[in-house]
C-alpha cells in the first residue's frame, strides 16, 4: 500500500463512518477472484429469477406487455447495455485495486448492477421482447427535451452512445493500469458513469408504465446517488478531479 492511504485523512471517511486507509490488509488478490465468480454468477440468477417473477399476475389474468417502444422496454434494453459497462468496471477494480475502500465500493457497484441487469433480463424474457437495444440507445426519451452528450437528440432519433459510457480507449486504459493510477482512474470513469446514467433513472422512475421499472429505477437512482457522493470523496482526498461529463 502507498504512502497515500497509510495516514488516512480524518475528514474523509467510508459509509460506516471510518477514516478511509484504516481497514486490514485484504484477501490476496487468487482469492478475490474466486469470490467474485461465485459471486457474480449467484447474482445473476437470483436477479433473473426476480425479474421473472416479481410483478406475474395472478391467475386467471392477462399478462401486461409493454409495447416495443415504451419506456418499460426501452429503459431495460438500455440500462442493460449500461449497467453492463459499469459492471465491466467494477470488476477490474475489484481484482485490481490496491485501496481496500475503493474494492469494497466496486464489489458493491458489481454485485448490485449485475442484480439489476439480471431483473431487467428477466423482464425483457417475460414480455417477449430482445433483451438488447437495437439502433440508436435513448429513443423511449424522446419527449424528454433532449439528452446529455454531443450524440444526443431531442429529435426522437435518439443516440448513439448513451451518456457517462467510456470509450474502448478508457476501458483498455483502466486494465492497464496498476496501484494508485488504477484506483483513481476508477473513483473517475465510475462517477461519470453514475452521473450519465441518472437521467435515464429518473425518465424511467417518473413515467415507466410497469411498477416493478418505476421501483427499480428509482432504488437504482437513491443507490448512485449516495455512491456518487462516495466517490466524489475519494477521488478528493487523492487530490484528482471528475471527469467531464460531456463526450
């Protein structure tokens, strides 16, 4: 561990009120891995299972299935593809990281989007509907008065890179990386990715049709919000800056 995180600043502090840089040592790294696998595979599953389960009518009813171009479906093909990314991220910071708190958060981003992305799976199958997006990303907000990035439209056309992705460069860049410059690059393409992602949350959560979308998008926005808040102050006490929004 670096001398940057061995005085832990007093100000700063993880979610249970801790001096971040206090924890012990962690796992090795072989360890890590393992827990991850299984973790990452059980996660699925009970998140798929939910997702098809949670909402079923009861019997004798008429299942409700979204139309291909509402909010329900457009939000989960989406949110998908995004949640993915930010699961890809997590990942390699968890086996990678050198901060213990930065490891605890990724695990928790990892384990948490990947719950979601296997409920809105579970969703997409239950209505018959392609579990991915086809075409532009964003078209189910088209009447949300335009969207964040140089890619966007308020056209309808939607667009071609959702806000808050990173690049391939970036993706490659963070694998890349090792010690503290992984950490950092980490707390940075996360919190951007949040907050690209937010007003999406918040489209879904206000005008999605189904309950069990409005409840997850907007459990999803109260989770990344507080995270955003985290990682804004970690990526302070290591003296470095967010990145910009805007692609």
């Amino acid at each position: 561990m670096t001398s940057e995180h061995t005085t832990p600043d007093p100000t700063v502090t993880d979610r249970a009120g801790a001096p971040v840089g206090t924890q012990q040592a962690p796992p090795r790294r072989s360890q890590r891995v393992v827990v991850l696998a299984l973790a990452l595979v059980a996660v699925l599953a009970v998140g798929f299972g939910l997702g098809a389960t949670l909402g079923l009518p009861s019997s004798g009813d008429n299942l409700s299935v979204p139309a291909a171009d509402s909010v329900d479906v457009g939000f989960a093909q989406d949110m998908t593809v995004h949640h993915q990314q930010g699961v890809q991220m997590a990942t390699v910071a968890y086996t990678g990281a050198v901060d213990p708190y930065v490891r605890s958060l990724a695990f928790d981003i990892m384990t948490s989007q990947l719950a979601q992305v296997g409920q809105m799976q579970g969703w997409l199958s239950l209505w018959g509907r392609p579990l991915a997006p086809s075409g532009a990303y964003m078209t189910w907000m088209s009447d949300a008065g335009g969207h964040h990035g140089a890619a966007s439209s308020s056209s309808g056309a939607g667009a071609a890179t959702m806000p808050g992705m990173a690049s391939a460069a970036e993706i490659s860049q963070l694998r890349a990386a090792t010690g503290p410059e992984l950490d950092t690059l980490f707390l940075q393409l996360m919190l951007r990715h949040h907050q690209g992602g937010a007003e999406m949350l918040s489209h879904a959560a206000d005008r999605a049709v189904e309950p069990v979308v409005r409840n997850l998008a907007k459990q999803a926005a109260a989770t990344q919000q507080a995270e955003s808040t985290y990682l804004s102050d970690l990526l302070t006490q290591r003296g470095a800056t967010p990145l910009p929004l805007g692609n």
